[in-house]
C-alpha cells in the first residue's frame, strides 16, 4: 500500500534551508497520483513542494523532461534548484522537488474555445522529439490489465475488463504514430487565467506512447459529462490540435476508440488505487464512472463521430 508523507513544520523547515528560503507559511494540497503535495510561501514568493512516493529514477526522468521542457518553453512548471545548483533534494529517502507556484485556475467544465486552446498546446508537445529515457509504455496502460484480471475484489468489472482486453488487443492497429505524451490530460491538470490557457501541469505520467492515446484521453479528461461524450467539445479539441499537427488518417480512424481505450484505462487504475494499492471504502466504487463513459464512447455510431469531430 502507499505511504503518503506527512510533513511537519519542521520538516518544510529543513527542505526550504536546502534552498537559502524561509518559510512563511504552508498548506497541504491533495495528493498526486505518487506524490504528496504542499503550498509553501517563502521569501514573498509561492511554491509547490512535492514528495514522491514513487520510484527514483522516475522522478529523476520527470526531472529531466521539466528541463527539456523548459529549454524549449514549454507552458508547464518549472523546478526551483537548490542553493548547491542540484533539482531535487530527499525527506526521509524520497526524492524531493520545489517549483515555484503558477497563478492560474483549475476549471472543471472549459468551454470549447478553452478546450480548442488545449488541443494546440498538446499538439506542440506532440512535435517534441521523444527522450529515449521515457518507458515505451503508459503507467496503466493496456500492458497493466492482467495484473488486475484475477485480484476477485469485484468480479462483475475484472470480467468487463478483461473482455475490454481482448477487444483492444484485436482493435489497436500497428504503425500508429509515438511520441511525447503527457499521459494525462484532464481539467484539473490544465491551468488557465480567466478564459486564455496558462499551463499543462503534472508530467508524472509521461511517456513514449501513442500520439492519439493522449488525445483520448484529453477527450475524457475536458469533453465529458454525466457520463456523456461532447462531441462538439471533442471537434474543439481536434481543431485546436491540428492547427499545429495534422492527425494522420489511422488516428482519426481510431481516436473513437482511443477515447474508449482511455476511459478504460483509467477505471482500471481507480479500481486498482482504491481497491488494492491504497482502500478506501468511500471510493471503491468510483470505477465506474469510467465504465460507463467507455460504454458511451464506444456506443456512438462511427459515422456520427466521425462526420461530427472531422467534417
């Protein structure tokens, strides 16, 4: 199970020194999906601070990717270095990263000019050339599924998933393009300043994917509702996107089922972090939403997909 970390003021105390910085003042933020997270104000200034619960070297190739993305000005956030010049510090043997706090809002329901907006910063993170440290696959993505097909938690979703398995094995075709993706792209990952975009935050889950599985799951995260596909918010996106990169005609063949495959996707991994990794009763069932927004994504016709998000 995880163990989130709890800082104390002494402790901020201690990682803020790293950095020739005197704390003001701190809050606790919800946490990451392997982070602990806290508001720090210091020096008059405002930070993020950020505890990782997950592997080393993970965190030293997110580290590497906020530089890459940084030398080419990309809107996301940037590291704040210690007083000695290294990225990231340690508390109690985690690896530890300050960034310094971007004004902006999370806003869960974007218009479609919002969402139009977001299609074109992903589609330049798109045409960032793909450092070879990043894994070939997504933290939960397909490869992951038959580690939850046998756990007997819930056998009525594991059969669904695992009947999902079989038919995206059979669907996906190959040759679809890779690259950088963010991994996941939802509302409240997104930044904005009233109406005009801000920044894509929380690179934990990028990788060397399919290009169009990212766009899926932008579709879920920014253009769903009760549990509803907007279509014109999806034609939004698309839009925005191929103003700076034109989708190839097998992404546009399967970004349907890519926004099938995310939804998927995603309900394995609330399925696995509140029903194995980390229980918690009052979440148990929040799979679900996932599956019944897969359900609805793969029941609209092919043809009203198509003619509504491309023509």
């Amino acid at each position: 199970m995880a163990q989130y970390s709890k800082l104390q003021e002494k402790d901020i105390l201690g990682i803020l020194s790293e950095y020739e910085l005197d704390l003001l003042g701190y809050e606790p933020i919800e946490q990451g999906v392997g982070s602990s997270n806290y508001f720090v104000r210091a020096n008059r200034q405002q930070y993020v601070l950020t505890v990782f619960e997950i592997d080393h070297n993970r965190v030293v190739n997110i580290c590497k990717l906020l530089r890459l993305l940084e030398e080419v000005e990309f809107p996301t956030a940037r590291i704040q270095k210690l007083a000695n010049g290294d990225a990231l510090t340690s508390f109690q043997g985690k690896p530890v990263m300050l960034k310094p706090y971007i004004p902006g809002q999370v806003i869960k329901h974007l218009d479609e000019n919002m969402v139009g907006q977001v299609g074109g910063v992903m589609a330049r993170l798109h045409k960032i050339p793909s450092p070879d440290y990043l894994p070939d696959e997504h933290i939960y993505g397909l490869e992951t599924f038959p580690h939850l097909l046998e756990i007997g938690i819930d056998h009525a979703y594991e059969d669904w998933l695992a009947q999902k398995y079989e038919l995206l094995r059979q669907k996906i075709p190959s040759g679809l393009p890779r690259g950088l993706i963010h991994g996941d792209v939802f509302w409240d990952n997104v930044l904005f300043e009233g109406k005009i975009f801000k920044a894509l935050i929380d690179f934990e889950e990028p990788c060397h994917y399919y290009k169009v599985f990212d766009l899926g799951m932008a579709v879920v995260g920014l253009c769903t509702e009760d549990p509803r596909v907007r279509l014109r918010k999806v034609r939004s996106l698309v839009e925005g996107y191929q103003s700076i990169r034109v989708l190839e005609e097998s992404e546009k063949e399967t970004l349907q089922l890519f926004v099938e495959y995310a939804a998927i996707a995603t309900s394995s991994w609330r399925y696995w972090k509140y029903n194995i990794d980390t229980p918690t009763p009052e979440k148990s069932d929040v799979h679900y939403e996932m599956v019944n927004i897969a359900t609805n994504a793969g029941a609209i016709p092919k043809a009203e997909f198509m003619n509504t998000v491309f023509t």
